[in-house]
C-alpha cells in the first residue's frame, strides 16, 4: 500500500498543506518535488504563464527580500527547466542544508554582511552539485574556482599581458574569474580549500570575515566582495587526501561549517538510474560495491573508497554498451594503487567486487550470525545483506 507523504500545497491556487500518496499515481509526487502532481502542475502552469522575459528578469537582478520570503525552510521553488539545464538527475539536498541556506539569503536580504559556508566531504559525494544547486534555488550564476590551481598569489587575481597599441607596448590586465566573480551577486565556490598554500590564506581570510575586501597585487586595487556574493569553500580533510593542508582555525570560524557523506542506498541508487537509465538492478550491484568499500574504509585508513562519481562514470559506460565488469574494472579499480601485490588496494577492490558480482548462495544456517539470506552485525545488531563482507553501519568485519 503506498505511503502518505506531506504536500506543501499551494497558496496561490487557494490550495493548503495536505497528505497524498507517495508513489506514481496522479495523487503521487514528481521526482524530487515537495508538491503533490495535481498542485505541482498548477504552480508549473502559473510559472510558464510569466513567460520567459519576466521567467529571466529574476536570473539578472534577483530580488533577494522576495526570494527569502519564498523559500520556505527545507522546501524547493525552482523549476524542472531550471535544474535540467546544468544535471542530468534531480539533485537531492539535505534538508538542513536547504534550511542553512535559507537562513544566509534571509541575512543578506536584511542587510547582514554574506555569510561564508565550508563543505568538507570525500571526493565524489556532491559537494560541488550542492552548491551549484543552491545557486540555482535563487537564480544567480555560479562561478567555480579550483584553490590547487593557484600556484603563486597572483593567480588568484588574473594576468598581466603586454601588448601592441598603435605601435608602443602597452600593459593590459586581464581580471579573473576568482575577482569577476567576487564584485558581483552571485554564488563563488572555491573547491579545493584544503590544498590553498600556506602564503594564499591572506587571500581568502579577509574576505570571509567583516571586512569583505583583498588588495590586488597586480593593479593595486582594493577589490570589495559584493554584498550579495555568496561564498561557499569545499575541500576533504583526512590523512589519506594527499597534498592537503591543515584547515587554519581562523577559517572555520569565519563559516558554517557543514560535513558530506555519501548518500544513501536508496538515494544513490536513484541517482544513477536517473542519470544515465540504467536499470535498477545494476544500479543497486553498484551501489552495493561502493557502500563494502566505504564499509571497509571506515576499518582501514589505507582503503580508497569508491565515489558516487566514480560510480556514476561506471553507469554511463554501462549504458553505452560495456559490461558491468569493465566498466567496474576501468572506472573504478584500476585507478587504484597496485603496491603490495595481493595485499595493494587495487587487489582488494576486486575481491570486493568479486563478492558483490557473484555472491555465494550461503545456506541459512552458515555463520553463527546468520540470518536467513543476510547476517547479523555482532557489534551494532545491524542485518546486513549475504554479500557484504562488512556491516553496513559500523564496518565490523562479518564473523
């Protein structure tokens, strides 16, 4: 029987918050919406009706007051056109981020001075896809730069070229992306924040904190952070991110801080269905071999678990016509580390998916934790599917 889930309704239609099933019927909701189909269609039809001059007017000069006092706590606006255009599958936010969110547009629409967030995560778990979808939650543009990159400080800022005029050497600056972006509404993430060099913290530090503004090195110039330029900075933290620094202090408290993982079964499961079409039995063989490396992961420091981009990379191949073992093999195996021979990374990735690929049909009774088709986690009672080799909870080995 299908489940009730909570429709937001909609004002304007004259129609409030009410219950409606939670599957595909007309009753149901569309992928990723917090409406109903029937209150969805009208809201979509009263959005196409604003034609697409006044649909744009929003994306070059967002009124802020408005767009606070619409996006309710947790609840999305934007359009299925809207989203499409830079995903290929619906994007599915924390609600608590969505609610963080909320709260930083409300201040800036008060007047406050932009707050900065920090998302730390793994590699692969949709910290850039989180951002460039809150950018899209309020029609501004979205400028990603990548802090590795930036070798020496004036990076950072642009170039200085010399060039011919008329016949004399002129010196011509060309801004950068980093400072287009900083004097102008719109969202700046900054990925990588992790590998910024020691001598480029000056750079980012005061830009984060009350006084919004940096000298440029190479015009002398002060250049002033807009008031509506919203500052997100990523990276992964851990021993085992290579050419990562510490995280200065006075960067954490210059931001909300808001720590990724990797989503869950159900939902990356949907994901790569969504993105690439695959059916849903190879989707859920794939998301069962990233979820026993990031089991193993939790166990053992030197194990590299498998990302939902990586698996993402395997689906499509899959869906172009090469077999799940390859596209396993070459999206995500053989990236790996091969020092140690039986003992190396790369080995034990493949006796992961081994396992995942062809189970052993163990009778019900095998294992002192068996149960059924599945077994019994000693450490948290967690019931865990016959082939994974660790609890999906905890990571304890299976007995």
């Amino acid at each position: 029987m299908p489940q009730t889930k909570r429709c937001r309704g909609y004002a304007k239609g004259g129609i409030a918050p009410h219950d409606a099933q939670d599957d595909t019927s007309p009753q149901g909701f569309p992928p990723g919406k917090n409406q109903c189909r029937s209150c969805y269609a009208l809201y979509y039809a009263d959005w196409k009706a604003k034609g697409p001059q006044t649909r744009g007017a929003r994306r070059t000069g967002p009124d802020f007051a408005a767009i606070a006092a619409e996006t309710t706590e947790g609840e999305e606006f934007v359009s299925d056109d809207d989203l499409q255009t830079s995903r290929s599958h619906a994007f599915r936010a924390d609600p608590d981020v969505l609610r963080l969110w909320h709260a930083v547009v409300s201040g800036a629409a008060s007047g406050d001075a932009p707050a900065s967030i920090l998302f730390f995560g793994p590699s692969g778990s949709g910290k850039t896809a989180c951002a460039q979808h809150l950018a899209s939650l309020v029609g501004l543009p979205f400028t990603k730069v990548d802090a590795a990159s930036m070798t020496d400080a004036t990076d950072w800022f642009g170039t200085r070229e010399v060039i011919e005029q008329n016949g004399t050497s002129v010196t011509v600056y060309q801004p950068s992306d980093f400072v287009i972006a900083l004097q102008r509404p719109g969202v700046l993430l900054i990925d990588e924040v992790t590998r910024i060099r020691d001598e480029h913290r000056n750079i980012i530090l005061p830009l984060t904190d009350g006084t919004g503004r940096v000298t440029n090195p190479l015009t002398g110039d002060v250049v002033l952070r807009d008031p509506k330029c919203f500052i997100i900075m990523s990276g992964n933290r851990g021993l085992q991110f290579t050419g990562t620094f510490a995280v200065d202090p006075a960067l954490l408290t210059r931001a909300f801080v808001v720590d990724f993982d990797y989503a869950k079964k159900a939902d990356e499961e949907a994901i790569l269905m969504e993105a690439t079409g695959i059916e849903k039995e190879e989707a859920e063989t794939l998301v069962r071999f990233g979820h026993e490396t990031r089991s193993r992961a939790r166990v053992d420091a030197e194990m590299m678990p498998i990302s939902t981009r990586e698996l993402l990379q395997a689906a499509k191949a899959i869906k172009n016509g090469l077999s799940m073992d390859l596209a396993v093999r070459f999206a995500c195996i053989t990236s790996a580390s091969d020092e140690g021979g039986a003992a190396s990374i790369r080995m034990s990735l493949e006796q992961i998916w081994t396992g995942v690929r062809k189970p052993a049909a163990a009778p019900a009774s095998s294992g002192p934790n068996a149960v059924g088709g599945s077994w019994s986690c000693p450490s948290c009672s967690r019931v865990n599917a016959a082939s994974e080799t660790h609890c999906d909870a905890c990571g304890q080995a299976r007995a």
